[in-house]
C-alpha cells in the first residue's frame, strides 16, 4: 500500500507538469489479508478521475500459488515476475506506443521485459537514497558471513557511519534463503536500469546523494518528498480526539500497513503506555501467528484480549487505541501529536520530517532497521531503541519501550533539530 500510494502521487506530479505525458498504472491484485485487498480499491476509488491517468486491473496469475512460509521480499519477487506475460499482453492491447516503463524496486525481473519491448526501464525507488546506496553496494558483499562482523561494521558508500552487521535486511542473514538470494539479484539488476527516481532529497540525505552521483550507478533523481498533504473531508474519530488534547502531548503509535506485533508484545506495549503517563493514540494491528512485531499478510485478531484488563477505563481520556486505517498525515500534522513511534517505513519517516514531528525508530522488516540508522545516527531525527535483532520479532519489554517514549516526549534535542 506504501509503494502504491507514493507511486500514484509521484504519476500524478509527472502529469501535473505537462498535458502531453500519459500514464496507465498497472495493478496488481493484492495478496494477503482481504482487508489489505480493500484498502487498495478503496484508495484508487477515492482518487480523482483525470484524463491523462489510467489504471489497469491485472487478472490474477494463474500459474502463481502463495506460499505463506516464504519471507514477504521471496513472495513478492515472484509474485511480481510471475505477471511478466500479462504485463506485456496489457502494453500490447494499449492503443498508443510508450515511452518508458517505470517499476517498483522489487519488479527488476521485468527489465527484460523494457529490453524485449526497446523502452528504457527506470525503477521509483519508494526508500530512501541511502538505502538505495546499500542495494547497488549488495553484490560486493555477496558470499560473506555478516555474522562474523558482530563486533566490526559494515561500510556503505551512502552512510557517513559503519553500519552494524545487524541493521542490514534480515534476509542477509541466511544465504541458504530465497529472500538472500532475491536481495542479490534486484542489487545487480538496478545496474541495468536507465534511472532510478528515489522518494527523497537532497536536504535530507546530503552524503548519499553526493556518494551516488560519484558511484559507478544509473542516473538517480531525487523527486521527494512526494507527500500529498490535502486533508480528506470527512473528520476522523482519532482527529476529533486529538483536538481535545493540549499542543505536542501525544505520542503517536502506528506500524505502516504490514506491521503487525502479537499479543504479548501488545501487553507490553499497553504496560509501558500506561506506565509513562503520556497521552497517546495508539493504532494497534496483531495477530495469533506474530512472533514479537514483523511483516504480516494475516487478517488482525480482534482487539479484545490484547489489552491488559482494565486498560482502556484506566487511561481514559489519554490514550485511545484504534483498530484498521487512520489519517497519518492529518495526525502528524495535528498540532496535538508530539512524538511519533514509528516502523521506519520510508513514507512514515518522510512525512515525519516534512511535518516537524520527533520519532522513535521501531524497525520491524525489510529495510526498516537501515532506515532506522539513517533517522537515529544520521539524520538524527529519531531516537532509538534496544532491539534484540538476533532475535528476528523478539518481544520488547516494556520498560525499554517506556524508556523510549519517555526520551522521545521529555528530551528536547530530536524535537529542537527536527523543527517542533
């Protein structure tokens, strides 16, 4: 939903320069969770209708069968390549030649596709350029044993700082794994590509963007940050509570559209709200099959049982807890929202910035612990947190958690460098 979102604004931005450029968005059916499937059509319904946009529905890959064992970087890899023969169909039946075929980062199976059709292929890079920098640097590391650097770090052209071994994608960490491998082989495929538009800006990743354009790479444009900032017309529920509530009070909880922690991990995470004494707004999404927190395709449990008996009279009028959507950009706009507890997705870290709003770096899959280095040692926007990363989803206990919040929402200097 992330790629989708800032990819669509992105169309719409290219459109918005010239009534010359047409783009037709080809969309692919979600896997997952049915709620995941309805987000989706309900975001592309509520776009405005324009005559230069369209949207395509690809019908659903016959030959493709979801395994839910495989990590999500393996299943959406192949899910992606598997479409390679309804993709070229769909260009083939559009009524006008194109010019270019842009893609997401995970879709550089279908560069050969761009080759057999003779249009240049560019990707739209929804993460940042300093994980961009990693991705191109992947191949050279290809073969080592990241567990022998525990107590060395890492250099990545596009950080100022070494990286710790463990902040890299978990995948790195198995190279016995589908996910390791298909990591590999999107890092060698970028250097095929014409271009790579990356989500960011120069303000914000000075050293990446000055590392890439000394790098032996593809062309990078820094377009970001694409945000659409127009508020929906209805008010949410969450919106009505936060104008109750005093300036910059309220931690802000939210994991992006595939974070999700277990039950046990909400206990703690409820303990330590409670414990801090902040007010907060908390949008919780678990599941019976989470470990501690990660990536998850699975339908939400019910929130009944996730939440220490007694909670919600207990916080009362500070802290509300929400199950499904919210408004992100309009609660982080809110002048109420003080501290934001994020995944680290990219989208969430941009809008972040762009609305002065100091974080708390959760990193949960993917790139996320990268992005964390990024926003906590360099940047330096975000506080951090001790997470056990030997311990892929391990439960956070809540007394790291509230020392967390504790620091985002009482130590000035994150709020005093990012603007609010």
């Amino acid at each position: 939903m992330g790629h989708l979102v800032s990819t669509v604004e992105m169309t719409q931005l290219l459109c918005s320069r010239s009534p010359r450029i047409s783009i037709t968005i080809l969309n692919m059916c979600p896997l997952g969770a049915p709620s995941i499937a309805s987000s989706i059509s309900s975001y592309i319904s509520s776009l405005p209708t324009s005559p230069n946009i369209t949207f395509i529905d690809l019908p659903f890959p016959s030959d493709f069968h979801f395994d839910p064992t495989q990590k999500g970087e393996t299943i959406i890899s192949l899910y992606i390549q598997s479409h390679k023969p309804l993709i070229k169909q769909s260009i083939q039946n559009l009524n006008h030649p194109i010019s270019a075929i842009i893609m997401d980062l995970f879709s550089t199976t279908l560069i050969d596709l761009a080759d057999d059709l003779g249009v240049p292929a560019y990707v739209f890079f929804t993460s940042g350029a300093s994980f961009l920098g990693l991705m191109l640097h992947l191949p050279s590391f290809d073969g080592t044993d990241f567990m022998d650097f525990k107590e060395d770090r890492l250099d990545v052209p596009t950080l100022p700082v070494k990286l710790d071994p463990l902040a890299l994608p978990s995948p790195m960490f198995d190279r016995t794994n589908d996910a390791y491998k298909w990591y590999m082989y999107h890092g060698r495929r970028f250097k095929d590509l014409r271009g790579v538009i990356v989500n960011s800006f120069v303000e914000l990743e000075s050293y990446a963007s000055n590392s890439l354009s000394e790098a032996n790479a593809p062309p990078v444009f820094m377009v970001g940050p694409i945000i659409n900032v127009n508020s929906r017309q209805e008010k949410h529920i969450c919106i009505e509570w936060l104008d109750r509530q005093p300036e910059n009070s309220v931690v802000f909880l939210c994991f992006g559209s595939m974070g999700a922690v277990s039950a046990e991990q909400a206990m703690e995470i409820a303990r330590a709200l409670e414990g801090c004494g902040h007010r907060f707004l908390w949008v919780l999404r678990a599941h019976d099959k989470a470990e501690g927190f990660g990536f998850s395709l699975e339908e939400d449990a019910e929130m009944e049982g996730l939440l220490p008996e007694g909670f919600v009279e207990r916080t009362g009028e500070r802290g509300l807890v929400l199950k499904g959507w919210v408004p992100q950009k309009e609660i982080l706009a809110h002048p109420a929202t003080g501290g934001f507890v994020t995944h680290c997705g990219w989208n969430s870290i941009l809008e972040g910035v762009w609305f002065g709003v100091p974080m708390m770096a959760w990193p949960m899959y993917a790139e996320q612990r990268f992005n964390a280095v990024v926003v906590t040692e360099v940047v330096r926007v975000a506080v951090g947190m001790k997470l056990d990363y030997e311990r892929d989803g391990g439960v956070v206990k809540a007394e790291e958690v509230e020392r967390g919040v504790r620091c985002l929402m009482e130590d000035g200097r994150v709020r005093e460098r990012i603007g609010r």
